[in-house]
C-alpha cells in the first residue's frame, strides 16, 4: 500500500520543473496528467527513486524516454500515453522489476521492443497502441508469465503474426489490430485458455481459422474482421451463441458459415453454397481453373441449346 501521505498530486501548467527531484526525494505518486505540459521529460524526474506510480499522460510532452528510466527501480506503475514522444524504448526499462502496468500508447514511439523487456516478471499490463513500432518481437517477451493485458493495435508491425503470444498463458486481453500482420492465425493461440479478447481486425491474415479456437471456454470477444482469412468458419453453434454480436468475421470475402449454422447468428459471412453468388470459397489456383472451366463448359452449353431449338422450329 502506498503510504497516502508520501502522495502528490501536482496540478500546473507549462513545463515540468525540475526542481521537483530536490524537493521530493521521497515522492513516490507523481501525477501530472491533462495539465498541457510541454517540452522534455526532465531527467531530473528519474532521480525520485522512491516513486512507485508515475503518470505524465494526456500532454503535449516531446523528445525521447531517457534511459536514465531504469533509476526508478521500485516503480510499479507508468502512464506516459497521450503524448508525443518519440524514439525507441531505451534498454534500460528492464531495470524496472517492479513494474506491474507500462501504458505508452498514442505517442510517436519508434524501433522495436527492446530485449530487456523480457526482465519485466511482475507486468500484467502492457499499452503500446497508436505509436510506429516495428518489427520483430524479442524471443524475451515470453517470460512475461504475470501479463494479463497486452494491447499494441494500430502499429506498422508488417511481419507474420506470431506464436509465441501462444505462451503467455495468463493473457486475458490480446489486441493487435490494424497493424499489417500476414500469415495464418497460429493454432497454439487456443492454449490461451484465460483469453476473453482476441482482437486482430485489419490485417493481412490468410488462411483458414483454427478450429481450436472454438474450444476457448473464456472467450467473449473475438474480432477477425478485414483480413484475408479463407475456409468454412469452423465454430461450434455454442461458441456462436456464446460471442453473438461480439464476434466479427465480417470483410473476408474467402469466409463462408454452415448452412447447418446460418440461422444461429449473424456474423458478417455468407452461407457456404446457397447461390451462385454465395458458393464455397475457392483456396487454389486448381479450384479457380476448375470453376473457370465450369463457367466456360456452362457457357457453351446454352450456346448449344439456343442452336438446337432453332433448328426444331426451322
């Protein structure tokens, strides 16, 4: 518990003194968030080694994270988000052992996840949202076995989507939206056994979706709209009536539902083969020759039969 009478809620205007390190060595809730505050970050801020929540979010904040970051090693808590800093996460933010919640999201961050975020054992909640990260996950970010949260939509990631999330048992909320992921959804996400959210709409993802995701028991939202996915949607009717409006396959035009299923929910899909604008997905290039041949062969057969009923009536 955080001794209440450590605390300081600052409310000001302008830049962020820094004073503040020489008159509160022993601070430890550092909160200027929504205060219009510009400039740097003074490095000054991370000489307050007592801190254990800092939240500078919602301002007009610029320039790079110091890596004199990693000083503040009993910090639990940091809320940075709503700003405009740039640059890489400095190395040192796997100093940060105590850290339960890193919120960054909707700043101009650049570079990949450094490796050292791996050291971050005590993270349940991560925020990368609406910045240019890119790139390759660091192989470290499977030994964050405490995160439960995991939200990094709306990045120009660019790489296939991968596996190793799969790990992260403990993950309740896995959003990685709009950020230009190829390749198929893994199997292995249905060992995410304690996932209620899997948000991965606007990518670039093919393939068929893994059945085993119908047997995600905490599952409540799940959203695979705008890809590139292909198959019959392999869901069981108690998964479909589980989700309802909170499943979204709608935008992959290669999708298509069970008529067995058609009535169950509406989920964007057409129904597999109900007419000739509705019929199963083609996967191949042997299918698309073979439903070329079929419409050619269709073709000349109504040719055919036009000229043998004139020939009747001659």
């Amino acid at each position: 518990m955080v001794d209440v009478a450590s605390c300081l809620d600052i409310v000001t205007s302008g830049t962020v003194s820094p004073d503040l390190s020489l008159q509160k060595r022993s601070l430890q809730v550092l909160t200027l968030s929504q205060n219009s505050l510009t400039g740097r970050i003074p490095v000054e801020i991370f000489q307050l080694q007592s801190l254990v929540h800092l939240d500078l979010s919602y301002n007009m904040l610029t320039g790079t994270l110091p890596h004199q970051l990693g000083n503040l090693m009993n910090l639990e808590g940091l809320d940075l988000s709503y700003n405009s800093l740039s640059g890489p996460i400095p190395d040192t933010i796997g100093q940060l052992g105590l850290l339960q919640k890193i919120d960054l999201s909707s700043n101009a961050l650049t570079g990949a996840l450094p490796s050292s975020i791996g050291n971050l054992s005590s993270l349940a909640f991560m925020a990368l949202s609406s910045n240019k990260f890119s790139g390759y996950f660091p192989q470290g970010l499977e030994r964050l076995q405490n995160l439960q949260y995991f939200i990094m939509d709306d990045n120009p990631m660019f790489i296939p989507l991968p596996s190793l999330f799969s790990r992260l048992t403990r993950l309740q909320e896995l959003r990685l939206a709009n950020s230009g992921y190829t390749g198929t959804i893994p199997p292995t996400f249905s060992q995410l056994s304690n996932l209620s959210t899997l948000s991965l709409q606007n990518n670039r993802l093919n393939g068929e979706i893994p059945a085993s995701l119908s047997n995600m028991s905490h599952m409540y939202h799940l959203n695979l709209s705008s890809n590139l996915l292909v198959g019959v949607v392999p869901f069981n009717s108690s998964f479909l009536n589980r989700l309802g409006r909170n499943l979204d396959l709608s935008g992959n035009s290669g999708l298509c539902l069970s008529p067995a299923q058609e009535h169950d929910i509406k989920i964007g899909v057409a129904v597999c083969g109900v007419n000739a604008s509705l019929v199963m997905p083609l996967k191949s290039e042997a299918d698309l020759r073979l439903f070329g041949s079929y419409v050619v062969m269709i073709f000349f057969a109504g040719i055919i039969h036009h000229i043998l009923l004139l020939l009747v009536y001659l």
